[in-house]
C-alpha cells in the first residue's frame, strides 16, 4: 500500500524522469518545493520498498513496479 505522500513522490519523479530517465535529489526537492533531507529520506523509504533505485550522490531511477504505482 502506498501512502498519498508517497505516490506524490513517485508522480513527481515519473514526469521529471521523462525527459532524461534519471532524476537528482536537488531536483526533486525543487519541484516539490520541499528540502533536500525530506526528499532523501522519502528516497530511502521508498527504496527499501523497491519502488526507486537510490544511491548517496547518484541520481535516482524509478523502478519498474514504482513505474506502475
């Protein structure tokens, strides 16, 4: 189950993501209009569920079962 908050996350990073495949954390928190340690451990939550692929400093990819959510 997928929390309303959560699904936001992964809307934002599916339409930043279309244009080229990988998304920043600056980025994200930009768009989202929020700070960098929010979005990050928003990242790591949603990677523990397999939804994102994160790394510290890398740029974040959706992954397939976070591109159908």
């Amino acid at each position: 189950m997928v929390s309303l908050t959560e699904e936001n996350y992964l809307k934002a990073l599916f339409n930043l993501a279309k244009q080229n495949g990988e998304v920043s954390i600056n980025e994200l928190s930009k768009h989202l209009g929020i700070k960098m340690p929010t979005a990050n451990s928003m990242m790591k939550k949603l990677a523990e569920k397999k939804f994102v692929l994160y790394e510290s400093y890398k740029p974040l990819r959706l992954t397939p079962k976070g591109k159908k959510t």
